[in-house]
C-alpha cells in the first residue's frame, strides 16, 4: 500500500483502488460530507428569522397568499383554510412519540415522586446517562419559579452535571444567548 501523499489523482488505477479501500470508512464520509457537500449544498446563516403560520399566511402582512410551506400546524390563518398533513404523517409523529427505547423507539421513561420540585427533575435529567443528555430544552415550562439562568447556575452549582461542562448557556428573559462559565461563575454574552 503506498502512502497517501504518494498517490496521483490523475491515475484513475490509483483511485480506484484508494476509493475501494476507503469509501465506506465513517471518518472519510463525515470529513467529505462536512467539507464538500454541506458548504457547496446548504447556505448557512448565523441568524434565522422564524414566524408562525399565522405570522406569514394572515392578511395582516400580504393582501395575497398563493401557497404557503412549511411545518404542518392546525394553526394556520382562518383565510387558508385548514392544514391538509400528507397521509400518514400524523401517524409517524404519534408512534415516534409513544414508541419506548426497548421496542426501537425514542423515549424513555423516569417514575418521580408525586412530591417532585424543580430541582428533583434538572438532577434526574442532569444525571441521565444512556444516553447521556448535552441539551435540555424545557418546552413544557416544566422549570417553573426558576429563570432561565437561576437553571444554568444550579445545574453547573450543584455539579449536577460532570466537570467536563464548563458552561451551560442559557436565554435571557430578553432573549439572549448567553452562557454561565462554571470557573468564573460569570454571566457572558455567547
């Protein structure tokens, strides 16, 4: 086998075999994936304007509506009409949704104490190993009579999570990113 700078990618005998030997190796196909494909396939944008349904499809911003894409919503403006989900869809996210890890599904499931606060429920999920959790995103307000940061502190405070977290980040009331640095136990910008 010759060494990689050795290989001439005019050869096409060189390439061939070098593609044989490595086109199925997961860190060929992530650098190529994450170097090639995504920058030339997919525009990034370092901030993303988001808006409803409502938002877009009302009368409030356009006189005129065509079409309208986008997530499937119930919550579409009266004037469009409801929304039409492709058939099965409803299906797909109900199973994803209720299908437990040990039937090859996604959720698993904790018994808490009827007698559970806030900080019972960050320690339990804090401490979740299989798998282990990087990212709590708290959609159901589950975290009540703690703000956004007092759950940063707490988490980071308490070592509910391992050392090797050196920040947790966090949205301000104003909708802030910003990220509470355990060694300095400061509040910065992100």
């Amino acid at each position: 086998v010759m060494y990689l700078h050795q290989f001439e990618r005019s050869n096409e005998q060189q390439m061939k075999e070098l593609h044989g030997l490595l086109w199925k190796t997961p860190s060929v196909i992530e650098w190529y994936i994450s170097e090639c494909i995504f920058p030339t396939h997919l525009s990034f944008q370092s901030e993303k304007l988001s808006a409803s349904g409502e938002d877009l499809g009302g009368g409030l911003l356009f006189r005129t509506r065509l079409g309208f894409s986008g997530t499937p919503s119930d919550l579409m403006p009266i004037e469009l009409g409801s929304c039409e989900f492709e058939p099965g869809s409803e299906g797909k996210i109900i199973h994803t949704l209720c299908t437990h890890k040990d039937e090859g599904g996604i959720i698993t499931c904790s018994t808490v104490d009827e007698h559970w606060d806030a900080k019972l429920l960050l320690r339990l999920v804090a401490s979740q190993s299989d798998p282990r959790l990087n990212a709590l995103i708290d959609t159901g307000a589950l975290i009540t009579g703690m703000s956004n940061e007092q759950v940063a502190r707490f988490l980071l405070q308490e070592d509910c999570l391992p050392p090797h977290f050196q920040g947790c980040v966090f949205l301000s009331e104003e909708g802030a990113k910003l990220i509470f640095v355990r060694a300095s136990q400061t509040v910065i910008k992100l």
